[in-house]
C-alpha cells in the first residue's frame, strides 16, 4: 500500500489544513474545537490548528486519518472586542 507524509497542519487555518490533508491523500477528524462556546465575542471568522496526530512527517498509508484540534484565533476575538467596545 502506498504510503504518504501527514503534512504540518499546526499553525494553519483550518480550510488551508484540511485541503493539505486531502492534497496528501489522507482523511481529517476534528473532534475537538476550542474557545467558542459561549463566547458572544468571537466572530466566526478566524480557526487555526492547535495540535495534531500523527505529527508531521509521519508516514502513514494513503486514505489513513489525521485528527486535528482546533481553535479560535487571537485576532478573531481581539477584533470583536474592539468593536464591542466602540459601541459603548
């Protein structure tokens, strides 16, 4: 069976990872996203990789999963924030 690299997915925004995942050949699962429940200042805009596994450069074989875990980035909440803000 062909065997293919788990590219570097920590620090990507999450559509960029998930194509890279595909582009490999291999499958994605996102069980766990971090830092929106409940938050009414975050904006929706803005999720980038936290952690992954396999790490990158793993050989794996093609159409294996790679899980992902997910989270809101600084700015998307940062922004929200100031625009709270301005309202007041």
């Amino acid at each position: 069976m062909e065997r293919v690299s788990v590219p570097k997915l920590v620090g990507e925004r999450f559509g960029k990872a998930v194509r890279d995942v595909e582009r490999a050949g291999l499958e994605q699962h996102a069980p766990a996203f971090t830092g929106t429940i409940g938050n009414p200042h975050y904006n929706g805009h803005c999720k980038k990789i936290l952690s992954q596994s396999p790490p990158a450069g793993t050989k794996l074989p093609k159409g294996a999963t790679v899980s992902i875990v997910y989270g809101v980035c600084p700015h998307a909440i940062s922004k929200a924030h100031h625009s709270l803000r301005a309202r007041h």
